[in-house]
C-alpha cells in the first residue's frame, strides 16, 4: 500500500546487508488516529526518510554514525537506530509520504 502520514515519529530503523526491505518502528498520525506501528518500507524510502531526519539534526552530527552495526551469524551486518535513547530529542516529520509500497503492521 502506499502510505501518506500526517505525522510520523520515528522511534528505530533496523535493517541487514542484502535484505530489500527496512523496518521502521514509528509512531504515526492520520488525521485524529495516532498509534505506534512497525513499517516495512525500501531502501529508497529510507534514504528519503533519513534525509528528512537529518535536516532536524544539529549540523554536527551526521546520522549515520548514530548506527549501531552488528556482526551476523551469517557474515551479513545489521544496522540499528534506536532514537528513542538518543539523547536528542524526538523528532516528528511532517507530510511524509513513501514513493513505493510499503507494509504497515500495527502494535
């Protein structure tokens, strides 16, 4: 489904070397609903994703380094961002809207 929030706060983002898919851990709003949901979203709309979140970054700080990378049983790596303990505070994008579809699963 293609998705356009009012609203999302993004919470994490996980993904491993050659998944095709990203999963983003939000909390997002439509219209008066706001609810806590995982999205499955593509690479593309990740770096869309993180283009925006830099841009509310102080300039100091470039968000890929903010990654926790991880080792796989099976050579691949995992990155993490966990915004939620980051001593920065939250932050909320506006009018987001994926290019391609993306599966939502609600909390």
């Amino acid at each position: 489904m293609e998705a356009k929030f009012d609203k999302i706060e993004v919470q994490q983002i996980t993904f491993e070397t050659g998944d095709h898919e990203v999963i983003v851990k939000a909390n997002v709003q439509q219209g008066n609903l706001s609810y806590d949901t995982q999205l499955l979203i593509s690479f593309s709309d990740l770096n869309c994703l993180i283009n925006n979140i830099q841009k509310q970054m102080i300039e100091e700080i470039d968000i890929s380094n903010l990654f926790e990378i991880d080792k796989m049983y099976n050579g691949n790596l995992l990155y993490h961002l966990d915004l939620e303990k980051s001593i920065y505070p939250p932050i909320t994008l506006e009018a987001i809207e994926f290019g391609q579809n993306i599966k939502q699963i609600r909390a």
